[in-house]
C-alpha cells in the first residue's frame, strides 16, 4: 500500500476497501462480530464468541464470518453480537449467553428469523 498524500487517495483506499468487503459478502451468508471490550469479556464474551465458533464449525456454516470488535458503549446490554445477514442490515443483539447465541444462529443465521426477545432495540 503506498502513502496518502491527499484526499484523493484517501477516498480511493476507502473505495478500494468498500469493493473488496463488497465482495467478500458475495460468497458470504453472514458476518458476525462480538463486541470484546473489557465489559463484555467480563460478563462471557469470550464464551459467547467460542460458543459460536464452535457452532459454525459443528454445523458446517463456512459462509458465516465470526470476528471480534471492542467495545460497543452499551455496557448493560453486554455481551454484544451484531449480526449482518447478506445484505440486510446489521442487528443487535444483547445479553447474549452461550446458549442464546447458538438459537440466534439456528434462528437468524439458518431461517432468517431475527430473535426480537434479544435485540437491544427492538
């Protein structure tokens, strides 16, 4: 990657970095990120995040991305999982246990039902 020197090649590095996310989603069914900041972790983050990993790896889902982000700013409604389904747009979820994590992929991974008894804001 070369230096930016102005706005230009700022705004051709974020173009070029929207293009490649667009198409890593193409051959992706879901992406979902669980917020790891020092609350989350606290309260099982780090048990929600394997708890889903090893879901995704039990069932097979390999067009399901898992990745990590910090901290979200909703420390009450920790453990925080976003999830971006295709195209639609992302959901959040709170106060998401191990076992809550694996119905919300059975739910809204697999049969596209969004689990509205977890969202953060309804």
């Amino acid at each position: 990657m070369h230096a930016i020197k102005s706005l230009n090649d700022l705004t051709c590095v974020k173009q070029e970095a929207l293009e490649q996310r667009r198409a890593e989603m193409s051959h992706v069914r879901a992406r979902i990120s669980v917020a790891m900041g020092t609350c989350g972790i606290a309260v099982g983050a780090r048990e929600t995040f394997k708890a889903i990993r090893d879901t995704i790896e039990a069932d097979g889902l390999s067009d399901v991305i898992v990745t990590q982000t910090g901290c979200m700013g909703m420390c009450s409604s920790e453990p925080v999982v976003i999830v971006q389904r295709g195209e639609q747009s992302r959901v959040i979820y709170g106060k998401v246990s191990p076992e809550r994590a694996r119905h919300i992929l059975k739910e809204h991974i697999e049969n596209g039902r969004i689990v509205e008894d977890a969202l953060v804001i309804p």
